[in-house]
C-alpha cells in the first residue's frame, strides 16, 4: 500500500518547510498541493527546494499548482496591468527573494522591469511552476490545490480555474468517489483553528494551517485508501519571530 505526505501553502516559510520534511519518510510520496510563494520571506529558495526534490526523487514528488503560482506567471507576462493587484497579494517579497540572487542593479529598476529581467533569468523556475498539476488522483484521494467543483458527481466536469481558486465547495456533499484533499482556505475559516479539518462524512480534508499569517504549516500522511496514517504541524516561521 502505498502513502502519501501531503502539504500546502507553503507561502514561502522556508525554514517551516525544512522542519516539516523532517517527518517526510521517502517511501513515501510526497505532495505540495501549491502556493509554495508569496507573503513569506523565501519564496524563491521554497521553489529551488521543491524543484531539487523533484530532481532528486523523480515521480515521488507531486507538484499541484496553486493560485498564487498563478498570479505570478500572470503578473510576469503581463506586468503592466497585473502590478498592483499581485503586489497586494504577497508578491512584493515573492520578488524580493528573487530578486536577491540577480546583480543589485536590478533592484533599483521599476517593478516593471524588474519583471522583465525576473521572467527571462529565472525561465527554469517559472517552467517548473507552469507545469504544476492542476489535481492529481492518487487512489481514493483526489488531491488539489482549492478543491473542486462540487456541485458535480465527477472531476472532469471542473473547469481549471477552480482548481486553485475555489471557495467553500466543501459546504457541499462531496459525491465523487474520491476524499479530496485541499489547501487554499485557511483552516481558521473553516474551524476557527489551525488544525486539519476533516469532514463528518470524511470525504473533504483540509491543511491550509494559514502559515503566512502567524499560523502553522500542516502535514498529512494518508494510505492511497484514504486512511490517516500520521498528522503533523509545526509554527510557522513568522509565529516563530513574534515569539523570541
């Protein structure tokens, strides 16, 4: 039987991340269901992270591609008309962070610009996020970013957007065959805590622990059927600071 140690919205917590994979035990697969960037301080080092896994580990690494991912592919193609709304939205550090590892020059130069120097010197990264999944079935698991569209009893019914931009399509019943395992809404607007949610009839699983906003970042190990092996979470890097 084969597992699965599933993560989300990463939000570039860097140091988060290297202490959640600390429980990641590399028989298993490992799943990043998106939003590895934007808000947190390390965005570009979560990306070359991930991107080495997957070097390293091949097939036992599944990318999911989220929203945020979205909006910075979106932005870089069309800086102009996407600065203000991506800016808004956390990707003021996301570029900081890439922004460290080209010549100091480019930080002087308008965002505009910098957008321009960003898409062309990083292609490899901006590959690597393009071509993250939109959803991956795993066995009983259909694993996604936001969820899906829920008002429907199959997946192929899902239009690509709502994949990673979704909300609150768990407050319907889930009457695919499949538990659906999603990011994207953090936990607190579901339960009013950081912890995993799971659903009373225990089709819909929820990890988004909000780490970006002083939360956690959250792990599950599930069997391919369905059944909770191990949950984890540790503080984000950013709760971390505010209490030293």
């Amino acid at each position: 039987m084969k597992n699965y140690f599933i993560i989300s919205d990463i939000h570039g917590q860097y140091k988060a991340f290297e202490k959640l994979l600390k429980y990641w035990n590399q028989k298993d697969s490992l799943v990043l269901l998106g939003d590895l960037i934007d808000r947190g301080p390390q965005s570009f080092e979560v990306v070359q992270k991930v991107m080495d896994l997957k070097k390293q580990y091949g097939e036992q690494v599944i990318f999911c591609k989220g929203n945020h991912e979205a909006m910075l592919l979106d932005f870089l193609e069309n800086p102009g008309q996407k600065y203000a709304f991506y800016y808004k939205y956390g990707g003021r550090e996301t570029m900081a962070s890439f922004l460290k590892y080209l010549p100091a020059e480019v930080s002087e130069l308008e965002p505009i610009e910098q957008a321009k120097v960003v898409k062309e010197e990083f292609a490899e990264e901006l590959d690597f996020l393009n071509n993250g999944k939109l959803y991956e079935i795993a066995g009983n698991l259909l694993l996604t970013h936001a969820g899906f569209d829920s008002t429907f009893a199959t997946v192929d019914e899902t239009q690509d957007e709502n994949f990673i931009w979704i909300r609150q399509h768990y407050k319907n019943e889930n009457k695919t065959p499949y538990i659906n395992v999603f990011g994207h809404t953090p936990l607190q607007h579901i339960h009013d805590c950081n912890d995993i949610w799971i659903s009373k009839d225990q089709k819909y699983i929820g990890i988004d622990g909000g780490c970006y906003f002083t939360g956690q970042l959250n792990g599950i190990v599930l069997s391919e059927e369905g059944q909770i092996i191990h949950m984890y979470a540790v503080t984000s890097d950013k709760t971390e600071h505010y209490n030293n």
